[in-house]
C-alpha cells in the first residue's frame, strides 16, 4: 500500500532494466499510473525485448519477434490451461447451487484507524443489499458468515458456508484518502478471479459499490441482459453523502441499545445522522425506520422525548415503521419493531410469531430473530431448553450486549449459575449496564461468590452504601446477616418495579 514497488531484478538479474520498468508500472499503486490497456503493456514488453542483447529465435514457422522458445511453449501450454479451464467452469454442472453463491466477510482495517472502523462492517452491509439487485446471483447474509470469522482462510469459509466465491479486502486511511483492497476468491479451487485497488477521498466512497456489483457481475459469469445490467448500478448508486450519514447512524445507534449509561444520548446522536440523510433523501427507507427504531427505543427504555407524551412518541414510531416498510418490505429491524409491538402492546401472540417466522425467512443468520424467538418460547411457550438453544444461537451469530444478557437470563431460569454468570461478564466485558451487573450479582449469591458479588456492589456504588452492609456481615463471618442484608436489597429491587 505504501512502498515503491519492489524491482523483479532483486531476484532475478538477467532480467532487462526495461523489463523491469514495464513491470513495474504495470504494477504501480495509482490506477492512472499504469498501462490503460493490454496493448500498451504488451508494445513495452515488445519494445523491451527488442532492446535486448540475445537474438530472437523462431518457433514452429510461426514468426515470436518477442518471445523465447521455453517462454513461447510455456505462453501456450497455460494458454490452452486456461481455455479448458473456462469451457470446464461454463459447462461443469455447479454442486452447490444452481445460481452463484457469494459471501463476503468484513473489511480489515489494517492501520488501525478508529474513525474507519464504522467501515469496517458497514461497507460489507451495504454490498449484500446492493448485490441482491443482482438476478442469478445468491448472496449470503453478513451474519451467517460473522458466525465463522474466526476462520480466516477465504476457501475453507467459503467451504463451510458452501459459497462459490468469497469477497475479501482490506481497509486503510492515510491523510485523507480510503484505500480499499479487494479480492474475489472461487472456493473450488482457490483460483483468484480478480483483485483490485480503489481508492476514494475520504468519506466520498460510494462509487465502491456500483464498482463491485459490476465487477462481481462480470466475474461470475452472470447471465445479464444490458437493461438488467444498467439497472442493478443504478439501483446500486448512491449519494455519497447519504451513504455516509447511514453508516455512521446504524453503527452510533447499535452503541447506543444497549441500555447504559449514556446510550440516551449515543441514540439521539443516531437519530440526527437519519435527519441529516432524510434532509438529502426524504424517501430513504432506511433513515424513516431509522427514526422510528430511535423513537421506539425511546418508548421502550422510558427515555424523554421533548414535546411529546409516551404514547405520542410510540405511536409516530409505529407510524414511521410502516412508512418504511410500505417503501421496503425486508427491512429486519422494521420487522422486529413488529414483533415488539405485537407481543408487549398489543397481546398479538400469534402476530408475533409471524413476525418472528418473516424475520427468519428473510435472513436465517439474523441473530436478533433467535433471541425474539427464545423470549417467545420462554415467556408464551415454557418451553425453556427450547428458548436456551434459541439464546445461544443468537449469541454464536453475533453476541452483543442484549444476547448476551438474554442468554444468561435464560440460563438463571434455568438455574445453570455458573454459565449465566460466565455469559454476564462477557456482557460487561462489551459494555457494562444495570441490567447485567444486577443478574451477576444475584449469580455470585446464588454460587455463594459473596466476595465477588460484595465488590460487584461496591463498583456499582463507590459511594459505599450499597455495599456497607454486606462487607460489614463478611467482615464478622455473619450469613445471617448477610442474607438479611440481600433480603432488604431484593425488597428495594420489588418496590422499585
């Protein structure tokens, strides 16, 4: 990314300086800095040759003004390679899927820049919708293939997730330039179908993804007409601008659910990046559902909104999410504020769980789907072992705060103490909230851990007061006391609710 390009006469000396110099702008880092076309690269490479010292023989009556023997039998034999090889990947039946399966994993950041890493995740997000305009082409949800990040070998997660092919790429910032690089891995054979460098000023990056949809197009083959074609980039562009603002709302409002100290705030600050993006497109599916979701939390949390009472506030929330949904169908989050409003507003149990079945549908790696579907099962159905499996699903595709705390709500229903207690400090571990320190207090009583739970108290209120009466019973070996102590904090916790 950032060092001249490195001589092929380093390696190999016989090599022509002129060679070397064709090579090397072929090479160079700058689009604008290489050969615009094949021809150009191909009448350097010829003119080098012919600056060469060592005479240039013939080869079988066919006239090779530039070539070697070897190089000339070499040329052809990998030239009649990858002719077979294009009649046998065109003809050769696909066994994983009639249509192209494509997954792409998210962007490594590789410098380390925090003001990028919003990017990171959000540019692959934002492909996976722009490549479903695609037809004949099977795109799989970013949270299936979340779910195997660990694995960071492009064929073998393409293997296990059954993909024809894998998008990788790397992500960098210097100064005020985006550097992003890119490949196209087919997991059959691990072949490189293209790579390429884009480079964009700053937060101007949307021509990226009409770039990739037509690029990925071209290298799978697909089957366009020229109308599909235009229309899948037009459909695919975007205002940069808008882009932007929608990346950095989803990415501020997904820190701001979570319930803790100051998320009040972390959410309102999405709610003005969906206004900003509503200001440049006052039809932007994404920035009406993402005021609605703002509002909905709001509600939900028990959060002020200036100028409007709670049931105003939830019900210009609704009125926005089926705005956004009469303008896309398969927003997710629209579909999970459904589901909320069913099951806790409404008492529409089965219209909760068609919501969660619609979720499900549309993206079966959807993590928060599996944790909707084990508050169903736990709190309507009973079924518990049911709802744990649902818990941990959801925790495997993307363990965040709230899963995370489900899971270990589940699991102290359950009374399994030392797992809940292990997925609660995962959750803190995230980000510390109430709810969760609250059930890992209760989890270490429960282990009899009152050393930890006591300094757990002590944490939450440096003050002291909290705490005093369980290290003043620890202090003289007094379990009376110090159940009586807990008793008093269980009433608080009741004549609070």
């Amino acid at each position: 990314l950032v060092d001249p390009v490195p001589s092929v006469r380093r390696l190999r000396e016989t090599v022509s300086p002129e060679v070397d110099a064709a090579l090397t702008r072929a090479l160079a880092r700058a689009p604008v800095d290489r050969f615009q076309t094949a021809a150009d690269f191909s009448s350097a490479l010829k003119q080098a040759a012919g600056l060469a010292a060592t005479p240039v023989p013939t080869v079988a009556h066919r006239r090779t003004p530039w070539l070697r023997p070897r190089l000339a039998v070499a040329f052809l034999v990998v030239g009649a390679a990858l002719v077979a090889a294009a009649m046998f990947l065109r003809t050769r039946p696909d066994p994983v899927a009639s249509a192209p399966r494509l997954a792409l994993t998210d962007l490594e950041v590789t410098n380390r820049d925090a003001e990028t890493d919003y990017l990171r995740s959000g540019i692959p997000d934002y492909l996976v919708s722009a490549l479903r305009s695609l037809p004949g082409l099977e795109v799989m949800p970013m949270s299936m293939v979340r779910r195997d990040s660990a694995i960071t070998s492009p064929v073998e997660l393409g293997r296990k997730l059954r993909a024809t092919a894998v998008l990788t790429g790397t992500l960098a910032r210097f100064g005020g330039t985006l550097a992003i690089n890119a490949e196209l891995v087919q997991v059959s054979d691990g072949r490189l179908l293209w790579s390429g460098q884009f480079e964009y000023p700053d937060t101007n990056y949307a021509g990226l993804i009409p770039a990739v949809v037509t690029l990925i197009a071209d290298s799978l083959r697909l089957q366009l007409s020229g109308g599909a074609r235009q229309d899948a980039i037009a459909r695919s562009t975007v205002d940069p601008v808008v882009l932007d603002l929608l990346l950095r709302a989803g990415r501020t409002w997904l820190q701001g659910i979570a319930g803790a100290e100051g998320d009040s705030a972390r959410v309102d600050s999405a709610r003005v990046l969906f206004e900003r993006v509503l200001a440049r497109d006052p039809q932007n599916p994404g920035a009406i559902a993402g005021i609605g979701y703002v509002l909905n939390i709001s509600f939900i949390r028990g959060w002020d909104v200036p100028g409007l009472t709670p049931a105003e506030v939830q019900a210009r929330a609704d009125s926005l999410n089926r705005l956004a949904m009469s303008l896309d169908s398969t927003l997710l989050n629209s579909w999970n504020m459904v589901l909320i409003n069913r099951l806790y507003l409404e008492d529409d149990f089965e219209g909760a769980r068609e919501a969660i079945e619609r979720m499900v549908s549309l993206d079966q790696g959807y993590a928060e789907a599996y944790r909707d579907r084990g508050i169903y099962r736990q709190e309507l159905e009973g079924d518990l072992k049911g709802a744990l499996e649902d818990f941990q699903q959801s925790v495997t595709l993307d363990p965040s705060v709230q899963r995370l705390n489900s899971l270990a709500a589940g699991l102290m229903a359950a009374r399994r103490y030392p797992e809940a207690a292990a997925a609660l400090q995962r959750s803190i571990a995230l980000r510390e909230s109430a709810g969760a320190r609250t059930r890992l207090i209760a989890a270490y009583d429960k282990l009899g851990w009152r050393d930890q739970a006591t300094r757990l108290r002590r944490h939450a209120d440096p003050s002291g007061n909290s705490a005093a009466p369980f290290e003043a019973a620890l202090a003289a070996g007094d379990t009376a006391a110090y159940e009586r102590a807990r008793r008093t904090e269980l009433r608080k916790s009741a004549d609070s609710l």
